[in-house]
C-alpha cells in the first residue's frame, strides 16, 4: 500500500470499528503535527505580529466572552477543547 488509492480501497474493506479506530489515531496523529507545527511557528517568531495585535485589542477591552460567541456555557466549552482546531481544519 504505497499510494492514497490503495489506502482508501484498503479502508473500504474495513469493519465500521476499525475504520473509527483508524479515524481515531488519524485525527491524533493531525492534531500533533498541528500542535508541532503551531510550536515551530512560535519559536520562529511567525505569530508575533497576531499576539501582540491580540494584546492590543484585549488591553483596549475590546473582546468579548466566549460564551456569549458560541452561545455555550463557559463549562460546555472547556469540555469541547479541540472543536474550534476541528472547525478550522475543516
């Protein structure tokens, strides 16, 4: 299995369980090199700009909540950690 066809006619053939098991590890797998290349990035200086923009907007007040953005609790969202990477990754 060298290419992405013989992988996706490999995974077609799989029982439903082990297809989500494999989405499963995919999605870990995605999530670490995001988080490793989100880490690069912050060490080469490449969000600077956007953090210290991010400061500004925040130190003038002009944030709002998070809930009242969502609509969800503050405790709703703390349990969905990875639902806003999901959705930009989509």
């Amino acid at each position: 299995m060298s290419t992405v066809v013989e992988i996706e006619k490999a995974l077609q053939t799989l029982p439903v369980e082990d297809a989500r098991k494999i989405a499963d590890w995919l999605q870990h797998y995605l999530d670490e090199k995001w988080d490793n290349q989100i880490d690069e990035d912050i060490a080469a200086g490449k969000l600077d700009k956007l953090a210290d923009k991010a400061t500004q907007v925040y130190q003038a007040g002009r944030v709002k909540p998070l809930d009242e953005i969502t609509g969800e609790s503050r405790s709703t969202a703390m349990l969905q950690p990875y639902r806003i990477r999901s959705a930009v990754l989509q």
